[in-house]
C-alpha cells in the first residue's frame, strides 16, 4: 500500500495595505511603466507595524484548517516555511502550533526563501509517505517589509508580504504529491544576499533590520529560468507526462518574463500557468500557495487535476512538483479570521519604517525585547 499526501485544504491570508507602483514611483526613481514591463507587478502588500510573520501564518492556519474541515487539535506535523522568522528561535512553527491548539507533533521551519513552500511541501510528503504523521499542515508566510531598503528601487519593487498554508491527509488513493525535484546551485548563493540578517553580522554593529541586498537581478533571472524549467522537464519526464496534460502550472511569481522563458523552455501554454504577480510581487515563501488559494477560487483547478509546481528562490534554489488535485474544489468550510484593523496608509508605514532604521531611538515605544 502506497500512501500519498492529498490536499484537503487551503486558504491564505494577505496584508489588507496596499502600494501601488505610482506610490513607489513617488519615493524612488522608477515608473509603473517600468515595474509592468520588467516585472509584471502593479502592487504590493505591506503589513501593519507589530504584525509578525506568525501572525500572517496562523490567519493563513486557521482558513486553511477550515477549508480542509479540520482544527488544529487534528493535526500531526507542521512545517512553515520562511526566510522571515518572527526569530531566530524558537522557530515561528512553535508559536503558530501553540496558537492553533496543536497538542502533538512536531513543529519546524524550513528555510529555501522564495523555494521555501514548495521545500517545506516535500518534508511534510515524506513524513506522510513514511507514515509519520497523517495530517500536516504546510505554510508558507513572509514579513517582508520591515526589511526591505525600501531606498534601493532594485529590489523595494519586486516584494510584498503575505502568507498561505495547505493541509495535507494521508491517502491511498493516487493523488497529492506524484513526483518532485529539489535543487541548490550553491555555486550562485552570493548573487542574492540580504546582508545584516544572520550570524554573520552578530556584534558587528550592524542593527538587526538593518539591511543591503546583494541582488544580480539578470544573472537570477537566467538562473531561474534554467532551475525551474529543468526540474519542470525532470519531473515530468520520470511520471512519462506530456506537457500538454498539465493542467495548471501554479508556479513562484517573482516576474512575469521569468514564468513566459519557462513556459517557452517547458513548452507550457502561458494559458496554462496561474499568474497573480501583477496583485502582490513576490511574497517569497508565501507565493505559490497563494497562487494556488487563488487558482481554486477561481475555479481554476478541476478536480483530478494535474498541477505543475515550480520555484526559485536564494541558495540559489529552485524545484519543481507534480501534484494531481483529489474529487473536491471547494471548501468545507470557512473561517472569516482578520487582524485587527490597521489604519495607517501603506506608505506611513514605509516611511516609519524608513525612519526607524535612520533614527532607531525613534522605534516603538515598547522594548523590542518584550
Ligand atoms: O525569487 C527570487 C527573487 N529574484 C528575482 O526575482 C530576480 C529576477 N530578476 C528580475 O526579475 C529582473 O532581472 C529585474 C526585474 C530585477 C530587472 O530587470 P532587467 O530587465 O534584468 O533589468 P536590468 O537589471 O538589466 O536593468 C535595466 C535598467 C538599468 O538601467 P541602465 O543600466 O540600463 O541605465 C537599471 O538600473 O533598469 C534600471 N532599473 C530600474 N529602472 C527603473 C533597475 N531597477 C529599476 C527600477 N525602476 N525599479
């Protein structure tokens, strides 16, 4: 008996601020003209000050759990991907596990940045596989913002924040997960970099948030191109699965010309690829499972599907899945969870966080340490 990770839920949860590329364009020298025909991207999300990546997540959770008809209470494994950590340790997993009322199993993250979900999808597969856990939960959420250089227009465009999570259910039948492909080119590691997160600045000076990216955007771009179309091609070819039968590719959005060089290469009808960049950039982790939150709502996803996952991200990473859809498309039921209110327009927060890096005695009045 073979067992399989079938999909029983998903649901995602998105900063409600919105910035748009004119609202950029007012701080840095860059055009909405510019940022749609390089990128494909209109706007961004940018959450609240005080709103932690396990606060996205665990909205992201709890509509999930609800779709799949699930509570927390249910579950055996968790695994969250981020490159954003609320800290360091404990892992943001174990804050979303204790909120959830998870009471067993284990509780992790995972760290591929922009391949993150789709990583953290394999780890949670295997262990469904190996029949360590029968239920899991899988999230992607990213807290981008507070460490953008929203100074430098290389990058400040490109990302948003954000959050989604699926919840996966031991099965016999053949769906869910049917093949995958992980990669790293560490050759590349250096061609995208956030210098002052991590060890490598601790007591040097450099405040934490305080950041430089380290981004050779072409040389990434072709990277990726070639990591996510191979592993397109590799997976594909082990299930002896023309192109032609994919029926969505819910691949990373990290710009609209790198998903058409893929479609081209994979030989994939830009038809068949989701694309939602032009609503939120790229939200890391957090991309693909809203990507794929949003296929179903909009009825994208037909059941007994077959989807193409693909992804990039830092390492230089990438990978791609195959995952065929079980009978069901739509939810169990749903969870109207927000957070509160914010009311500050995207671009105080911005500007506050902009401030706050320049004059750090004008943080928040609270210790960062509570
Ligand atoms: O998930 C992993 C995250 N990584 C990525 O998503 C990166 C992948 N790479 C890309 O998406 C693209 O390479 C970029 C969107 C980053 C850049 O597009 P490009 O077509 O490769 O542009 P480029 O880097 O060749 O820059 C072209 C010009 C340059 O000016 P000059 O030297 O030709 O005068 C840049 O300085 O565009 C300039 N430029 C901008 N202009 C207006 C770069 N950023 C901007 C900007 N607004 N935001």
């Amino acid at each position: 008996m073979i067992l399989r990770s079938q999909v029983a839920g998903c649901g995602a949860y998105l900063p409600e601020r919105v910035i748009t590329n004119r609202e950029l364009a007012g701080r840095l020298d860059t055009s909405d003209e510019w940022i749609r025909q390089r990128t494909g991207i209109g706007e961004r999300r940018v959450a609240a000050p005080g709103e932690l990546t396990s606060d996205l997540a665990l909205r992201a959770a709890e509509r999930a759990l609800a779709s799949a008809g699930m509570n927390g209470s249910d579950l055996d494994l968790l695994v969250l991907a981020t490159a954003t950590p609320d800290n360091t340790f404990p892992a943001t997993a174990a804050k979303v596990q204790a909120r959830l009322g998870m009471v067993r199993g284990a509780a992790f993250d995972v760290q591929a940045v922009c391949a993150g979900f789709i990583f953290a999808l394999s780890v949670a597969d295997n262990a469904l596989r190996l029949g360590q856990a029968r239920t899991a939960l899988v999230i992607g959420a990213e807290l981008i913002s507070p460490f953008m250089d929203w100074s430098d227009r290389d990058v400040a465009v490109l990302f948003g924040d954000g959050a989604a999570a699926v919840v996966l259910e031991a099965s016999e039948r053949e769906e869910g997960v049917l093949a995958e492909k992980l990669g790293c080119y560490g050759d590349a590691r250096e061609i995208l970099r956030v210098q002052g997160m991590g060890g490598r600045y601790a007591n040097r000076g450099v405040l934490y948030g305080i950041t430089r990216w380290q981004f050779e955007g072409q040389e990434i771009f072709k990277r990726a191109v070639q990591g996510m179309s191979g592993a397109c091609e590799d997976t594909l070819t082990r299930l002896n699965v023309k192109p032609q039968d994919v029926d969505l590719v819910v691949p990373h959005q990290a710009n609209l010309r790198i998903l058409e060089a893929v479609a081209k290469r994979a030989h994939l009808p830009m038809e068949r690829v989701y694309v939602n960049i032009q609503r939120y950039g790229n939200m890391s982790a957090a991309t693909v499972p809203v990507a794929l939150c949003e296929a179903l709502e909009e009825q994208r996803v037909r059941p007994g599907a077959l989807l193409l996952m693909p992804g990039f991200g830092g390492g230089l990473s990438y990978c791609a899945h195959v995952v065929r859809w079980g009978s069901r498309t739509t939810p169990l039921k749903s969870s109207a969870v927000e957070l509160p209110p914010n009311e500050r327009p995207a671009l105080q927060i911005i500007r506050e966080c902009l401030e706050r890096k320049t004059r750090p005695s004008a943080a928040a009045p609270t210790t960062p340490f509570a």
